[in-house]
C-alpha cells in the first residue's frame, strides 16, 4: 500500500504550532513583578496616611504648566509603529494593532474603574487622581515597542520608556498627580500590554488550528470605552 510522507511545508506548519504552543503555554510570572510591584507602591503611597506630604516633588502652589504631556499621552499610543519603520518588529502589523487595540481596552477599564471608584483629590484640588491615565498610556505604548523590539534592537525598545518617564514627571510638576499615582499608572500601562499578549495569541493560535489562517484574520478586537468603564468590542466576519 502506497503511504503518503509528510512534506516539508506539513512538517514546518507542525513544528510552527507546537513551538508557538509551548511558547504561550506557560504564564511568564516574572514579567508581572515589576507592573504589580509599581500598582502595589502606588496603591500604598496613596491610602496611607501622611505619604502625601512626603512628595517632595509636588507643590501646591501655581506654576508655567507643560501642555506636550496632553500630546505625548495619545502619541505614545503610536510609538511602536514609528518604530516599525526603523526597526525589525517581532509581530506583523496586524498582530500589533490588535494587541494595541486589548491593551488599551484593559488598560482603559482599569484606569477608569479606579477613578471613579476611588476618591483621591489631586495636588490643584481636582478630583480623580488616582492613577495618572496619562503615565498608563504613555507606559503601555512605551512597553509594547519593548515587547516588539527588545530582541532585534535594545535603543528602540528601551527608549519609549525615557518619553514614558517624562511624561509622569510632567504629571507631577504640573501638580496634576502625586507620585503614587503615576507610579500606579505607569504598572497598569505595563500590565495591560503583558496581559494582552497572554490573552492574544492563544486565541489566534487556536482560531488557526481549527478554521486556518483566513478565519483568525477575519476576527476583529478593538477598546470599547463607555462612562462606566472600557472593555472589548469583538467581532468576527463569516
């Protein structure tokens, strides 16, 4: 009886998902210490007592306010695709719009959740201060360019964190956040990407295994933000 042999194209589509599948099989702890540490800091520096008089940067008197932050916030968001020109991305296009897009949709729930489930007054006397959105957002684009970059080029993937870093500071100097607010928003930026990258590719992965490549570029993630909070609009074209 004639036996058909596996071809090279079947053998490297095998060996193609079961590198993938062991590759995100495992849930990477150590990547979540430092966004859960910064949270964690955060949350401290901003129930305690006291630890608000302990800001030595913040001031309560006026000062010339730094408006680039307001631009810098969003512009991040687009960080790792300017780095797409320049660089060697780890993921294609489509992948990092996607995991942009869950990112921000985590990252949107939380911080929005915890302002308005949380009262903390600002440096200026404003409400909703804890955490900074602007950290969060800056840090989430600044750690999704590492994620994409860290292992073909250690300046792109390093230096969204130095604009992410001003952009917190900026928080601070302009009396609109404390530092555990920043610091609390700069963990949840962090996490949101990690998070996203643990949900994203099982999911495509599995869609692939069961229906093919057409079938995962048919399905469409993209951050739902509402007054109440975030989440995800999902969809999926048959």
């Amino acid at each position: 009886m004639y036996e058909k042999k596996p071809t090279a194209d079947s053998l490297s589509l095998k060996d193609s998902l079961s590198v993938t599948k062991t590759k995100y099989s495992k849930v990477p702890l150590k990547q979540f210490v430092l966004p859960a540490t910064l949270i964690a800091v955060g949350a401290f520096g901003s129930s305690v007592d006291g630890m608000r008089d302990f800001h030595l940067i913040s001031r309560k008197d006026s000062v010339s306010q730094i408006r680039i932050d307001d631009y810098l916030e969003w512009g991040m968001l687009g960080w790792v695709f300017m780095c797409d020109i320049v660089g060697k991305e780890k993921h294609s296009l489509t992948d990092q719009f996607v995991l942009l897009a869950m990112a921000e949709g985590i990252n949107a729930a939380a911080v929005h959740g915890l302002k308005n489930n949380i009262e903390t007054t600002r440096p200026d006397g404003r409400p909703y201060s804890f955490p900074s959105g602007h950290t969060a957002n800056a840090f989430l684009g600044a750690h999704m360019a590492y994620k994409e970059f860290k292992d073909s080029s250690p300046v792109l993937a390093y230096s969204g964190y130095a604009i992410a870093g001003f952009v917190a500071a900026s928080r601070v100097y302009n009396n609109r956040h404390w530092l555990a607010d920043v610091a609390a928003g700069a963990g949840i930026g962090i996490l949101s990407v990690e998070l996203s990258y643990l949900i994203y590719f099982p999911i495509k992965n599995l869609i692939i295994r069961k229906s093919g490549n057409k079938a995962a570029n048919n399905l469409f993630l993209a951050p739902s933000i509402q007054r109440e909070g975030g989440g995800f609009y999902l969809s999926y074209r048959f």
